[in-house]
C-alpha cells in the first residue's frame, strides 16, 4: 500500500520503520505542505496519517483509493469528515494515549504559574539571587478552588490530582455531563458558565473543540475572573477567543496563563497575532508538546500501527472515540477491493 504521513516533524520512528519493514511505500510530507500538493500525493494513496495538517474537501477530491485517515493524535478538527465520508473513507483518532500525560502537563503548568517557578529561574539566572520581595511571593493551591472546563478523561485526571493531591476544591463545567456523574469524580458542576468563572482561582480548559465550543471564552468570560485567577490551555487555541485573553493579560484582568496550544501555530515572535505573549513574565508558552513524552509516544505509535493493520488485513477499524463525528461512521466499510 502507499501511505501518506503528514507533519513528519513529529518524529514517529516506529510508524515509520515498521510501515516500510512490511512492504508498504511511505512518503513523508512536511508541516505546511500545500493543498495541491496533499492532494496530488493522495490520489494513489490507501491511507493518510495525519496530525496537524488541514484535510479539506479540495484535498480529497481525487483520494479515489483512499480507504482510511488516521489522527495520529486526539483532535480531528483539522479533517473535513461529512468530505472524507461522502467518499466512503474512514476517520479515525488515537483519544487515549494521553490522557493522563496532558493532565500531567496541564498541572505543571498551574504550578509553576502559582509558584512563579520561570520568573524566579529567570531572575537567578540573571541575578544570581532574589529576596522574598512581594514580586516574587506565589500562591498555596491547597485550599484554593481548580475549575475544570471540560470535564472528560483529561479533565477528571486533572481534577484528581487538585481535589486528592493538592486538597483544593473542584469546580466543573460540562454541559455534556451529569451533575452525578461530575461528584462521582469529586467535581461541583456548574450549569452557568460565568458563575464558574467567578469562583475559580485557578481555570484548565480541556473540552473538544466543535462548531458550539468554538471562542467559548471571550472578553465578557475573561472579565468575569477574579483577578488573581490564573487560566491555563492545554487543549485547542480556537476554544478561546485569544486576543481577549491577550487583552485580559495585558491590562491585569487575570494574574497569569499557562498556554500550549494557539489556533495559528507555531507561534513566533516577529508577525504572529499573539507575539506579545512572549514579552509577559506573567505567562509560561509551551510549543504544543504537553503530549509528548516518551511513554505517550509508545502508546501512540502503537496504536496507530494496530489501525493500520486493521485497514491493510480488511478488518473493522476500532473507534475508540466517543465523538459523535466519529461514532457515526459505523456503517463505512473499509475494503482493500477500493
């Protein structure tokens, strides 16, 4: 089969090794490849791996052989399904991998963040010292109240480790969620998503991005936070509206953010929307890795190959996801006759 994987700066040497050790024709396209040049390499491809690169209609317009696009990673809004569908290929994503490893890094950053850890390595680094001035005093996250904007698996992992490691109080909003089910996990579900904000001093965003939680965070929720509520985002950059959030750091409305993800990446310091960013001190940027350590990544590759074999041996494609997007395709077959 030829196999197509995009974005090959993320080095998956497994997927790559043993695609190629099993016979199969891999090509590998960069960050940024053009839409006309996706699309040429797809017209005789079985199938797409993928993580960050958009994959229109347009792209698959003469995929006539295509029968499968792998996410080898969580989030497919990048992929136009109804498009993909419409032609009889199946979408499929890795949801699992890393649950508790970007629940993990979501956590390292709100501490560093309460602990000013990177303006006080800063100052070391530069000054050798810093006394205990009010500039440098942080904050207790024992006693202090975590909100958790979506609260599936990554949610709960990161709710677990605030309500029974840090003993802080745990505030959800989910409106996809039962309030019994959210104290089950030791989560107070709140309904309105501006009392939430108001009584959190600490916010992680960890919902899906979709067409209802796009810019679910604007200037009027950014306004409602305390003032000394530090925010952190870990999952999508468009689930925010980010130049509300940019303003909202600027003039003081929130202490602090802790950012991996932006709907324009890579960030950068010369033309990006949000260049300013990296001039706060009050702001840690990450460059989307909080999934990316090596247990994860093992995961990952091994579940994408397992998907591959499901496609290349004529077997049913396991969709682990319970995305609706993806739950719906359960009467696509996916057959080698294509």
């Amino acid at each position: 089969m030829k196999i197509v994987r995009t974005d090959r700066e993320l080095e998956t040497p497994l997927i790559d090794q043993t695609l190629i050790s099993n016979g199969h024709t891999l090509t590998l396209l960069p960050d940024g490849v053009s839409e006309s040049e996706l699309a040429k390499e797809l017209e005789d491809c079985d199938i797409l791996l993928m993580c960050y690169t958009p994959i229109t209609r347009t792209v698959l317009e003469k995929a006539d052989r295509l029968k499968a696009i792998i996410k080898y990673g969580v989030g497919i809004d990048a992929i136009d399904i109804p498009a993909a569908n419409e032609k009889g290929i199946i979408v499929v994503n890795i949801p699992e991998y890393a649950e508790e490893t970007v629940a993990e890094g979501a956590f390292t950053l709100l501490i560093a963040l309460a602990k000013k850890l990177t303006s006080l390595h800063h100052q070391m680094n530069c000054n050798q010292w810093a006394w205990p001035t009010q500039k440098w005093m942080g904050f207790d996250l024992a006693g202090k109240t975590l909100g958790i904007i979506g609260c599936g698996k990554i949610g709960k992992s990161m709710a677990r480790m605030g309500g029974q490691g840090f003993r802080m109080k745990v505030l959800g909003y989910d409106p996809y969620q039962s309030h019994e089910v959210l104290a089950e996990q030791g989560i107070e579900k709140y309904d309105q998503l501006t009392d939430f904000l108001k009584a959190c001093d600490f916010i992680s965003v960890h919902a899906v991005l979709n067409s209802d939680t796009k810019h679910l965070l604007g200037k009027k929720e950014f306004s409602a936070m305390k003032e000394t509520a530090i925010f952190v985002n870990t999952a999508r950059g468009a689930l925010i509206d980010e130049l509300a959030l940019l303003e909202a750091l600027e003039t003081g409305e929130i202490a602090g953010a802790g950012i991996d993800v932006f709907s324009q990446e890579p960030l950068n310091n010369i033309n990006h929307p949000l260049r300013k960013l990296y001039a706060m001190d009050h702001v840690i940027l990450l460059p989307h890795l909080t999934f990316y350590t090596k247990e994860a990544m093992e995961r990952l590759e091994e579940e994408v190959l397992e998907r591959c074999a499901e496609i290349v041996e004529n077997r049913p494609v396991l969709i682990k996801s319970k995305d609706p997007r993806l739950q719906q395709q359960s009467h696509l077959k996916t057959t080698l006759s294509k």
